[in-house]
C-alpha cells in the first residue's frame, strides 16, 4: 500500500474512533448518592412478589410508594388487601383493616436498618447507609446496581442482603434477601 493510502486508512480509523461513541464511564458511589439527593420526593407504582420457603406460588401484592426527602416514606398496598405503612421519621404507623400499630424504630433496631435501607437510598444519604451497610456499586449512570451488606448483626439476623437495580436516578428494583432464605423482589414504576 501507498503512504498515500496508509494515511486515508490512517484518517479514516481516526474519523471511526471519533465518530464512534465511547464507552460509558463507571458510576461512582458519590454521584450516585448526589442524583438520588436531588430528587427529593416521587410517586411511583410496585408491583412485590415475595418468595416463601413453605408456599408453593410467590405472594403477589401491588400498589403505590411515595418519598418526601428527607424522612417520609409511604407504601400503600392496593392488592391483594388494603394495607398502608407510612415511616416518618422514627414512627412506623401499619394500617391493615381497622387494625393500627404504631412503633418506634428506637425499640426495633433490626426493621429500622432494613427501612434505613430503603429510605437513605432514595434520600441521597451515603453517611445514614454506611452506618448499617457495606455498600458496593456496579454499573453506569444508564444501569446500575446497588448492594447493601448488613454490618450490625442484629439486621444481619433478617437481610443478608440487599440489591437495588436503577438507571439514572430512579431506583427501579428492590431484591432483599432474608437471612431463613425467603426473598422479595419489588419492581418501581415511576408515575408522570
């Protein structure tokens, strides 16, 4: 070949390479947490099949969630029976029928770091997760992957783990794995 054609050759590789798109970069912990923080509140559908070692069939149940940063979180079951958990702040309030229990996350340390899990993430709060969590991040901005390893025993005796699936700053599954080998997984539909 030519130095004339081993220049166009060298030119066109060049225009490809430009032209061609780049490879998306890792996300990073920090960014993640920063895109969640800066949406301070949403609504969104879920749909949650929990898998239980003595059922055959999955239970099924749907409905909606709502976060109001920094504290709030509300998850109002639809099917297959009405029930709703409202977390503010430290206060769990279970409503199912006209039966109403209401608790402090102070006298139940394990269910705090498992809400916590939830909660801090939408927030944005890496410091409130690492408090409960060894946390790990795979992926991009476009898909990620967010798991959750309990540090504190006490939550560590009900979720060995937890997985959270998003994109952007949307989270868009949630996997909690039991520690007895039961597990959950909730699948997040925004709302417009």
């Amino acid at each position: 070949m030519s130095l004339f054609g081993l220049r166009c050759l060298g030119a066109l590789l060049l225009a490809i390479g430009l032209a061609a798109p780049a490879a998306a970069a890792p996300l990073g912990l920090g960014q993640l947490m920063e895109a969640l923080a800066a949406s301070p509140h949403g609504t969104a559908t879920f749909t949650e099949k929990k898998y239980i070692s003595f059922l055959e069939q999955p239970v099924e149940s749907s409905g909606t969630l709502r976060f109001v940063a920094p504290a709030r979180l509300e998850k109002n079951t639809l099917k297959p029976t009405a029930e709703s958990l409202v977390l503010d702040g430290a206060v769990l309030t279970l409503e199912r029928g006209k039966r109403k229990q209401v608790l402090q996350l102070k006298d139940y340390p394990e269910i705090a770091g498992m809400i916590e899990s939830i909660r801090a993430t939408l927030a944005g709060d890496r410091r409130a997760l690492e408090k409960v969590y060894r946390l790990s991040l795979q992926g991009t901005t476009a898909r990620w992957t967010l798991v959750l390893e309990p540090l504190d025993p006490r939550v560590a005796r009900m979720v060995t783990r937890i997985r959270m699936d998003g994109a952007q700053a949307e989270v868009r599954t949630v996997e909690i794995q039991q520690a007895g080998g039961d597990y959950s997984i909730m699948t997040i539909e925004a709302m417009p």
